[in-house]
C-alpha cells in the first residue's frame, strides 16, 4: 500500500504517547486561533535592530512556519510562492533558483540565514524555519555584497523553556515519504539552558522518468541542533549545528521549440538515469549577546559553512531544430565541488536622547572568507574529436568510466571581504521618523580587488499608530567574480568585466486594521541595475554559450499585499505585483525583457476555521505571461494554480494529533515555471499528499 508509511509513523506515536505518559512529558496544549501567527510585526533581518514593520521604511513579507505547515512544504520555493513579487527560475541539479522584483537572487548573496550570509546552491532545511523574511530592495548598507532585488532571511527554530515533542509523517500519491521529530526544552531547573533539535528523513519519488522508465528519486537526511545558555542576567550564548544529505538524481530541465511549447512529454528527464548529485553540508557557530548597560548591547556572530558536492552528468545538451524522437549528444563527466563559508559579525546597538529626538544607532562591521575548489573529471577525447559526444535518443547512454578522483589538479578560488555600517533611526515625535546610514566595503581577491561606499536614507510619516507612509533610497554592489570573462566555453572568453551597481527608489504605505490583526500594504518601486551578465545558450556550435554584460536594466513596478485576519474565522496572505522590465542603454537587447519576468504575478492563501477542530484552506497562484529568451521570441503562457487543503485535530490519550490532506494543483493545470528555453521546469500535475503530526 502506498500509504502504509504513514499508518506505521501513527502506530509509531501512538506507542511513544503511551510511553510519554508513563514517564510524565509536560503537556503542550495550544487554543485561539492561527491570526497572530499569519501576521508578523518585526523582521529583524531587514533593519539588524528590534523594529516593527510600521518602523521600517521598506517593503517586507514574512512568512510564517504555520503557512509552511499548512501548506505541507518541503521545499523553499514553495514557502516563497506565497509572495507574488517572488517568481521561480530554474530547478536543475536539486537546486531552485528565484527572481525577487524581477532579479536573480544569486546563491552566494542572495540568501541570509539568522542575518548571515548564507550559501545556498541547494535546496534549504525549511523544517529547521521558524519563518522566512522577504527583504525587498538593495540590502548592501548591512550585508554587503548583495542583489537589487532584495534578500530572503531564514529565521530558524530557536530552543524553548517549555517542553517540546513533536512527531510528524506524510506521505504522498507517489510514495514520497517524511518523517520529522522537533524537540526541545529546558537542560536544568532554572531554565537557563535549553535545547532545541531536529531530525528529518525523507524519501522522494517524482512525477517525471528517465527514458528507461525509472523515476527520478531524492534521498534527503537532515539533523539540528541550537543550544541556549543564560550565562547571566546581561550575557547569553547561542551555539548551533546542522548537518544535511541531499542525493537525488539529475533532472536539468525540458527544451521548447520556437513555438515556446516543451518538446516531448512533460513527464521526460533527458539526463540519464545514472546522473545523479550528492550533497553534504553542515552548518556551526554561536551568538553571543551582552547588555553593556540599559541602552547600549553588543551582538557578535560566527557561521562556518562547508559544503560539498558531487555530480556525476550526463550533460545532455540539446541539438539545432530538434524534435521528439531526435538523438542528441551528451558529454559526460564527473566533478566535486567544495564550497567554505565563514562569516563574521560585530553590532553595537544603542537607543539614546540627543539634540531633543531619539535615537536607535547600529554600528556594526561583517566579514566573509569565501573558497571553492574542484576536481573533474571528462571523458578523454581524441586528437581528431577532442571533445566526443554521445548520441541519445530512445535508449540511454551507457554510464562512463569516469572518476573526480582521476583529477590531479585542484581548481581553486577564494577572496575576503568586510563592511563597516552605520545606521541612525531618528524619532522626532509619534508623527514622524527619519532613518539613514551608509557602509564601506572592500573585498580583496586577486584580479578582482574592489571597494564602495553606499548610502541608504528613509523618511516615515506616522499619520496614526496604525500607519506608515515612507520614502526610501538605497544602492547595491555586486563585485564580479573575476575582472575578465573566465569561461573556455564560453564564445567571449577573455571579456573585461565591471562590478555591477544598483540603485532603488521606493514610495510606500502600511497600514494596520481589524485591531492590529491584519496589515495592509502598498509599494511604488524605480530599480535600476548596471553590468549584470547575460548568459544565452549556443546551439550547434563549438562554444556553449554567448556572455554579453547589459549596459542598464531597469524594473518600475507596485506591489500591493494584505496578511493576517478579516474575522474570528478567516485569515489571508495574499500579494500582487506589477514589473516593467527592460533592457536599457544595451548593445544586444535594447528594449527587450529578461528572461523569466512576468508582468503580472499574484498568489493568495486562506484559511477558513469551521471550529476548533476542522479548518480549511484553499489558495490561487498566478503568474502572467513571461519571455523564455533575451530576444524576447519565445513566450511562456501565463498560468493560475488551485491548491487546497484540510486540518482536522483530535487529541489522544490527552496528546494533540492534527491530520492533515492537501491537494495541489487541483484543475491539473499544465505550465511551465523557469529555466529559460534549454532547463525549463515543467509543473507537477495534480498531486495529494496526506500527513499527520503528533504533540506531546
């Protein structure tokens, strides 16, 4: 039976709820409503200061882990969807990849994990999220190295003085399976120490297959733990450790004809059965936080990540006018890669009176040692055919005799950089408060030594304590990984390359109804981003690829969003943007959209409680039409996608048991997400999955 995992993970905690009462673990009980857990008041990522959202002179969402529960996520990017001004790129090689405002969010500045920076070339531990904040607009002033678009912030699970144990399963058509367990508390009597922990294992099979039949598979471990101590009444230690295995076989994606249609069906992988990636990460370090005094505290910080990975490819690449049918080549090989990242962070923290106003005043510095190596490992070619390729078509390539180990070279790079950042929040009375501040940066690698200084200014006007009008400017720098195009595949190898720049102006309102249980909010935005790379795909050709950097490009938008409760009994998330996007001053694609950015994108989540027992939820995604090409020739149709869901709780032997059955995609909707015209994801059909979670 398909969903037999599920009933043995209930048997399962049926026994540990016998064995629980036997030995006397605390009782979690939990009444009232979800409404406080759909609205959030703060996100600390977006000012690195304890400020409301009504204090921020910024666009930010938060998502909450009760809309992650409920929506039976097991991956980032479906948290993200629940945010319309966050659009899927590409999903190849087990790793998603999104656009923020219409920007690429790059995996190694894109991504914050408890304000570090954080990377993120793999698909994120969610079950360890307590939420995930969506700073919207260039971020440099206080992280440094960052995207026009904005940052996502994972908030993780932090340790609880009262007892915790949770038990969860689900399981889907498929036979996907998860187990998770989350458990915490107090280590002594006093409570000064407390714990939390995490363990996940999932199995996950696939709607789409391999040309031989077999499904594509993931096999994912993961572990945590946060300990927290109260060394005393001014000073406390925070000390963390998680480690993940992700293995899963390869799917880089569909190809679409000039028609903007996917060739072939869309359940077909054109990787070969054995491509697979196999990842290891693990994440340490500590906070530490002490009161200097009643105005003045200090946070320190420090994160080591290593991750490694090995991927073994199939490299299937697709050939000039193909169709269904057709053979195609493929260039083997194997490759490990090894990616360390350390960061570091200093902030003082003061909140003051001077010249007759307030003052709340960040001064901070951060650091981030970055090095990546690589071993690979190709099929050996001859003289006359150097670089041999493997017709597939119906029948799959044999797997080759390739090994990472076979290198004896070690492909290296690394650089450093720091920042050191001001930031004043300025309240001159309850009507009005100014925020400014400004960083310097340098970052120090060989060939690619760079350094800027960036302003950020915000002005907020209070009309009630429930509303916020403000203005914000704010700039970005991304320094690029080399001052010339390094890239032998590439047909502009050797090109000069500049830093890119960015530059946001943005006009907005927030406001709060229902007695502070719902927020409404609106944004004008003008973003603006020079030398970004561009990246086309070469077919029929002794290169790979054409790299060209724009001149200027350009998004002017709105985006509008309403989160929390209407009632007693519903509640919302719900986001609309609008992008114009637009090449300018660009010698190739003057005039034209990126790839991947629709004009038009909304999503809504609701949830409607019958009682406190049963509670439903039902939820729309859509996103408008989007080019697949920087020639803006091939078109992606929009697409709307119906997901819903029901809760329904009941307690056992005085322990709380919440079954749970979602449906996603519920019409069966057929669309394609990104990856431009050569890694396309195409959408999941309909799909059920059922689970169950036990508390004690």
């Amino acid at each position: 039976m398909k969903y037999s995992p599920l009933f043995l993970a209930i048997s399962m905690a049926t026994s540990i709820t016998a064995y629980a009462d036997s030995n006397s673990i605390e009782v979690i009980e939990v009444t009232g409503s979800y409404f406080n857990d759909y609205k959030v008041d703060e996100a600390k990522g977006a000012m690195r200061t304890d400020v409301s959202l009504l204090e921020t002179a910024q666009s930010v969402t938060v998502i909450s882990n009760t809309i992650v529960e409920e929506q039976l996520a097991t991956t980032l990017g479906e948290v993200l969807t629940n945010d319309a001004s966050l659009s899927a790129g590409s999903k190849q090689r087990n790793r998603e990849v999104f656009n923020l405002r219409g920007f690429e969010l790059s995996s190694s500045n894109g991504y914050l994990r408890d304000g570090h920076q954080h990377w993120s070339h793999y698909q994120q531990p969610i079950e360890t999220l307590e939420a995930v904040e969506v700073i919207k607009g260039p971020s440099s002033i206080l992280y440094g190295q960052s995207g026009p678009g904005g940052l996502v912030n994972m908030v993780t699970k932090k340790p609880t003085a009262r007892s915790l144990f949770t038990l969860g399963a689900d399981t889907d058509q498929e036979g996907s399976t998860r187990f998770t367990l989350d458990a915490g508390g107090a280590l002594n009597d006093d409570e000064s120490l407390r714990y939390r922990g995490i363990l996940v294992k999932q199995d996950v099979t696939y709607q789409r297959e391999y040309q031989n039949g077999d499904q594509r598979e993931r096999d994912r471990f993961l572990g945590a733990l946060v300990v927290d101590y109260d060394v005393s009444d001014d000073l406390f230690l925070r000390v963390h450790y998680d480690y993940t295995n992700d293995k899963a076989g390869l799917d880089t994606g569909g190809w679409l004809n000039e028609e903007g249609d996917l060739i072939g069906d869309d359940k077909t992988i054109r990787d070969m059965s054995w491509a697979f990636t196999d990842i290891d990460v693990e994440n340490y370090g500590a906070d530490i936080n002490y009161n200097i005094n009643d105005t003045w505290q200090v946070t320190v910080g420090y994160n080591k990540q290593t991750f490694e990975r090995q991927r073994f490819e199939s490299a299937a690449k697709k050939t000039s006018g193909f169709v269904e049918g057709d053979t195609y080549t493929s260039k083997p090989y194997d490759r490990f890669d090894d990616w360390q990242f350390t960061t570091k962070f200093i902030d003082f923290v003061g909140e003051f009176d001077f010249a007759g106003v307030s003052h709340q005043l960040l001064i901070g510095a951060n650091s981030l040692d970055y090095y990546y190596g690589q071993l690979k490992d190709s099929v050996k070619g001859t003289a006359e055919d150097p670089y041999p390729t493997y017709a597939a078509g119906d029948n799959e390539v044999s797997k080759p005799n390739v090994n990472y180990k076979n290198d004896p070279t070690l492909s290296s790079s690394e650089y450093d950089y720091y920042g050191i950042y001001l930031q004043d929040l300025v309240t001159f009375n309850d009507n009005w408060q100014v925020s400014f501040g400004g960083r310097y940066d340098k970052q120090n690698k060989e060939g690619a030594d760079n350094e800027s200084f960036l302003p950020k200014f915000g002005v907020l006007y209070h009309p009630s304590e429930q509303a916020t009008i403000y203005y914000s400017y704010s700039e970005g720098f991304e320094p690029q990984s080399s001052d010339k195009l390094d890239n032998d595949t590439d047909i502009n190898h050797g090109m000069k390359l500049t830093a890119m720049e960015s530059k946001q102006s943005e006009i907005g309102v927030k406001w709060q109804l229902v007695d502070d249980r719902l927020m409404l909010s609106g944004a004008i935005f003008d973003i603006s981003k020079t030398g970004k790379l561009i990246k086309e795909d070469l077919v029929d050709s002794e290169f790979e690829s054409r790299t060209t950097q724009a001149g200027e490009q350009r998004h002017k938008g709105f985006e509008l969003g309403a989160q929390g409760a209407i009632n007693d009994k519903l509640f919302v998330m719900s986001s609309l943007i609008n992008i114009d996007a637009e090449y300018e001053r660009d010698a190739l694609y003057q005039g034209n959209t990126p790839v991947d950015v629709p004009e038009w994108s909304a999503a809504l989540w609701s949830r409607y409680e019958f009682n406190d027992k049963l509670a439903f939820n039902a939820g729309a995604f859509y996103e408008g039409e989007r080019f697949a090409d920087n020639q803006n020739t091939i078109k992606k149709d929009s697409y709307t996608r119906i997901d819903v869901g029901a809760t329904y709780q009941m307690d056992i032997n005085q322990h709380e048991l919440n079954l749970r059955f979602n449906i996603n995609n519920l019409l069966d909707k057929k669309y394609l997400i990104g990856g431009g015209t050569t890694s396309v994801t195409a959408a999941d059909g309909i799909s059920f999955r059922l689970a169950a979670q036990l508390a004690f």
